[in-house]
C-alpha cells in the first residue's frame, strides 16, 4: 500500500486495519472495503438534520402571502421575513464552522436541535412581524450550525471511492432537502384541506410549528446512536477513542498499535488563521470553485424554488389549491428525482460535469418563461413544468455539487470551517435574493426571468473555466503534510 494508507495484518483479525497515527484513521476510513451498517445509520441521522434545515427554510414559502396580509407588510418587509432566515444562517455558519473543527461534530450535532425546537414554537406563535423575524433568525442560527457538521459526518464516516462513497452520500443532501420540502407542502395541503376557511389565515402558523415535532425526534435519536468522528478525534491525538468508533460504528477491524509505536504528529488545530488557509495556494482554487458555485446557484433556487407559491399565484394567476399542488408535485417528483438521479451519476460523471448540465439547462428553462411571459389557458402547464425542469437541474447539479464543492474540496482539519465559509458567502446572497425578488417580481412580472437567468449563465461561464473537481480526491491525506507535534 502507499504511505497515505493504514497498515493491515492477517494476525489478529482477518483484514484488520493497524492504528499508529491520525494519518492511519484518514486511510482506514478512506480505503476501508468491508460493509457500513455503522456508518450508514451516522448517515442517515446526518441527513435526518438537513431534513429540519430544508423544512425550516422552506415552511414560509406558501404562507408568505397571508403574513404579508396579517401584517400589513411593504414588498421590502416581506423580503425581510423570508431572508431573516438567512440573516442567522451566515451567523450560524461562520461560528458554526469554526465550532465543529475545533471542539468536535458531535457537541455542536446535539446543541444545534434546540434552536430549531425553540425557533418553530417560537414563529408559530408571533404577535407581531418583529417577534416573527427574531425567530426566524434563531432559526436560521440553528440551520447555520448544522449544514458544516452534516457535512463533515456525511463525509467522514464514508469510504473514498466504491458503493456508498464520500460524493454519492454527500450529494444524498439534495434529495434529502427536496423531500423535506415535499412533506411541507403535503402538511399545506392536507392542512388547507382539512382546515375550515376561517382558519387559512393561521395556515402559515400551524406549518411552522410544526417543525418542533421533526426537531424533538432527530435530537433524542441522536443523543442515542450518533458518535464524535474517528477523524476528528484522531486528529486531536485520541487514538483510542478513534479505534473504538471505528470498530463499533464503522465496522473496520481497526487494531490500536502498542503505544510506543504511536505518532501523535496531528493537523493544526481550528483557529481564525483556519479562513486565511481557505485562500491558501493549495486552496485558492477550489474555495473559488465552491463560491462560484454556490453564489451562482443560490440566486436562482431562492427566486424559484421560494418563489414558487409567488411566481404560480401572482405571475401565472393561479389559486390557492393549483399553486400548493404544483409546489408539491415540483419539489417531490422533480426535486427528489432529479437528486436522486444525481447521487446514482455523481462517481462516474463528477461533481463539475453535473454542475456544469445543471446550470446550461437551467439557464434555458428561465429564458423559455422569460419570452413566454404571462402563460394562459395550456400554456399555464408548460409554464410550471419549466419551473419543474429548472428544480430537477438543481437538484441533480449544482444544487446537489455546491456541498460537494465546499465539502471534499478540503481534509478533516479544515473541513468545517470551508463548509461555513462557503455557507456564510451563500446565504449572504440568499439575503439579497429573497429580499430583491418580490420587489422585481412585482416591478416587472415575468420580465424577472431575464434577471434570474443571468446566475445559472454565469455558473456555466465559471466552471467552464474552472477546472477542479473534488470527485474522488483523497483531501484527507493532504492533512499529512501539514502537521505539528500534538
């Protein structure tokens, strides 16, 4: 084997791994063959919180119209309510990343739940449009703090390349994010449904609250079956705690060493410098790729894919129970679809080329609705299916490759930090998209397209010329040239 991978031995357990060093863990958990029963459950309570991030984000988006109305709130409030959201993201996502770096995935995992059950009571149940955004950015706070520290579980607890790799779980965000924006919009309709006229206006309330129930279930599951990262702790010079995780959630016949042959050489550990590093020569590049696509990416999601219930109802003068359908069939059959159909993809075709389809596609869906303008009678159809093709590009490309980008373009040490900074950067353009666009919308009608259409061009132009592709690159190992005595 190369230098960068653990030893194994045939003495103690068949094709069991050797632990001498942190470097020994980056490869045990990057080469590792075996099954992954252990790893796949950390998985599926890493995406059991973007769940709660992708609800949370996206429980306003059909009742933005009623608070509008019950608060009496100007075209700029209204933006403000939606982009609050946001405002506590980039605050969560820049401590957030430092945070899960430099003491641990785990902690910051339990402690980020509680923002999200205190933020859903706490909306539900606002008076006024003040109290309403001041939740709202605790919430955002919440969704802040826990996107890096998925990120980091959904890399660090899958195999480099090969079935159920490092790419293929980390684009399973995509998916994961489009079903929690499915279900919200089945909580709508079978509230709007089921509910007597007299209470629509309190529709919004019921939906946002009830995003406490999800949170409350994630936050007792996790205390019960999640653990720290072998990598992180390996990087803290905790061999032992390590071996033990990988051998009871990972399932690697992992061996500590004696210790007299053990190297607690680790990275440096996460501090403000670790930013400064994100523009290092060996990152530069790829921290670029990762905004490009990021920045580009999110102007247009936030336009369609928040905008949705607005640009149906307002733009293409539709009703209450066209717009919810439409919404829901848009975000569960196109969103998961084409998520889903970008994970089966991501190994062999790669985070760029994906990247690369899904902005060209979506670039000519805008500039259909564009010429199209105000659809009538069939053409209503045609209108919304574009919007459904613009959601499936997204989902399948640089919706799903924008964490791939931030996520695998940098090792244990520096991964939280390069998650939030990329997350920070990104929703500070969310903030100016979710407040800018009801405004454009109602300034100029379907004419916004030609101004959205303008992000997905130029994400094309971008990675065009940008040549990185985090797929299948071992990133860990480049934590061994950067080490200092623990």
């Amino acid at each position: 084997m190369s230098e960068n991978k653990a030893t194994t031995t045939t003495t103690s357990t068949p094709l069991s791994v050797v632990i001498r060093s942190a470097k020994d863990v980056a490869a045990a958990l990057s080469y590792q063959q075996g099954p992954q029963k252990g790893a796949f459950a950390v998985v599926i309570l890493a995406l059991g919180g973007i769940f709660m991030d992708a609800y949370d984000f996206s429980s306003l988006a059909f009742g933005i119209t009623q608070i509008k109305v019950e608060f009496g709130l100007t075209g700029f409030m209204t933006g403000l309510v939606n982009a609050a959201i946001f405002i506590g993201a980039v605050i969560g996502a820049l401590g957030g990343g430092y945070l899960v770096d430099r003491f641990g995935r785990y902690r910051l995992f339990m402690a980020d739940m509680v923002f999200f059950v205190i933020a859903a009571i706490g909306c539900a149940l606002s008076p006024n449009v003040e109290t309403l955004i001041f939740f709202r950015i605790i919430m955002g706070i919440g969704v802040g703090l826990d996107l890096p520290v998925a990120m980091a579980f959904l890399a660090e607890f899958s195999r480099l390349r090969g079935k159920g790799n490092r790419t293929q779980r980390v684009n399973s965000w995509s998916p994961a994010w489009y079903a929690a924006t499915g279900i919200g919009y089945v909580i709508v309709l079978i509230l709007f449904l089921g509910l007597p006229a007299a209470q629509y206006d309190h529709l919004w309330r019921y939906v946002v609250g009830f995003g406490a129930v999800p949170a409350v279930v994630v936050l007792l599951v996790r205390r019960k079956y999640l653990a720290e990262s072998p990598q992180w702790l390996a990087n803290q010079g905790d061999l032992v705690g390590a071996v033990d995780i990988l051998r009871t959630k990972y399932n690697v016949a992992a061996v500590l060493a004696p210790k007299q042959e053990w190297d607690l050489a680790v990275p440096p550990k996460a501090s403000a410098k670790s930013f400064a590093v994100l523009f290092s020569p060996r990152y530069r590049i790829r921290t670029i790729a990762a905004l490009c696509v990021s920045v580009f990416s999110t102007f247009g999601y936030n336009a369609v894919a928040y905008g949705t219930p607005l640009i149906i109802s307002n733009l293409f003068h539709q009703g209450p129970l066209v717009t919810i359908i439409s919404a829901l069939v848009i975000n569960f059959g196109f969103g998961v679809g084409g998520g889903l159909l970008g994970v089966a993809l991501v190994s062999g075709w790669g985070s760029r080329k994906l990247a690369l389809i899904g902005f060209a596609v979506q670039s000519a869906s805008l500039l259909v609705l564009a010429l199209l303008g105000i659809p009538s009678s069939a053409l209503v159809i045609f209108a919304v299916m574009m919007l459904a093709v613009f959601i499936f590009f997204q989902a399948m490309g640089p919706g799903a490759q924008l964490m791939s980008y931030s996520t695998l373009s940098y090792p244990t040490s520096l991964r939280g930090v390069g998650v939030g900074f990329n997350q920070a950067v990104q929703r500070s353009f969310s903030i100016v998209s979710l407040i800018a666009f009801p405004i454009l919308a109602t300034t100029m009608g379907t004419n916004v397209f030609w101004v959205i259409a303008m992000a997905p061009l130029l994400g094309t132009l971008a990675i065009a010329l940008i040549k990185w592709d985090p797929t299948g690159k071992d990133v860990d190992a480049e934590d061994n040239y950067e080490v200092v005595s623990a």
